[in-house]
C-alpha cells in the first residue's frame, strides 16, 4: 500500500470519527437508576440531546444491583427482560457505542425497574462532519445545531472529497 493511500484512508477515519462524545444517561447530575419521581423520565432527558454514530452512552449504576440490556422496542414496552439484543452487567459503568441510526432501546435489567420508569429510548443519527464548526455535545439542556451557513458546507462526502482531491494531487 502507497504512503499516501494510507494517509488518505487514516484522514478519513479521523474525520468521520473526531465529534464522537461519551454522554452519560441522565445527564451530569443523573444516573442509570428508578426516576426520583413520576415525572422525570430517561426519555425527556434523551429527547434533549442528540445522538449520532460514533458516541458512547455512559450508564452509571451501584454495581452488583442494576444491569443495561439493551432490547427491541416491543420488549422496551413489555419491560420483558427474557431476551434482550445485549446484556451488560459490569462494574456500575457501563460504556454503550451507538453504531447504528435509527431508534435505539435500553431498560434496567433488575426485575421491576423498568415497569418503574428505568427505562430509555434515544433515536441515532449520522453524523455530518464539518470542518468550520464542532458538533454540539449533548448536555443537561437540549443540543442546538450550528446555525452558521459555512458550518453545513462540507458533509462526510466533502471531507472525503477532499482528501482524494488532495491524495490525486500528489
């Protein structure tokens, strides 16, 4: 493989995964556990941010006591724990990659939490990498997209575009 074949293919990959964030479940003050109250809920939390590919969903909880499983939607709204997509029962931080778009569901793996509001749904979106402006990260309020004309000019492709145009150069 040439030196700049390589170079072009490592351009990419950094492009296409550098807005990547580690956002924790709840928020900073929150925490993979039963809602204090009826009416908090993971998903008014989750509709206030935005997801895309490449992030990783932090789920902090009291080890040995809760579990993630990630499901189907139909078993996110039975609480059915019998057969979850995925299972993760680490040591109360437990990191999720999102690697796929589309909607995405997570409940409490301890019997009875997720019929008590321990439950998720997010929807994952492709990214669109920019070169003038970063992405929002997700946070305790809801994520606000760039609003500058120049920061929607160059998409995957342009990167991709890019790149090639440069590697073809020389």
């Amino acid at each position: 493989m040439s030196p700049s074949l390589l170079v072009t293919i490592c351009l990419c990959i950094f492009f296409l995964s550098v807005n990547a964030n580690e956002v924790t479940v709840g928020g900073k003050s929150g925490g993979w556990k039963i809602p204090p109250s009826s009416s908090y809920s993971f998903n008014e939390w989750g509709d206030k941010s935005r997801f895309k590919i490449g992030d990783f969903l932090v789920f902090s909880y009291e080890a040995g006591k809760d579990s993630v499983l990630q499901v189907t939607r139909e078993a996110y709204e039975k609480c059915n724990t019998t057969s979850p997509k995925a299972s993760y029962t680490a040591d109360g931080n437990t990191k999720v990659k999102l690697d796929q778009p589309g909607p995405v569901y997570f409940i409490s793996g301890t019997q009875g939490h997720c019929q008590k509001g321990q439950k998720l749904r997010l929807v994952v979106y492709i990214p669109h990498v920019s070169a003038f402006s970063p992405a929002p990260s997700p946070s305790d309020g809801p994520a606000v997209a760039p609003t500058s004309g120049a920061a929607k000019l160059i998409s995957s492709f342009g990167v991709v575009g890019l790149v090639v145009g440069f590697w073809a150069f020389f």
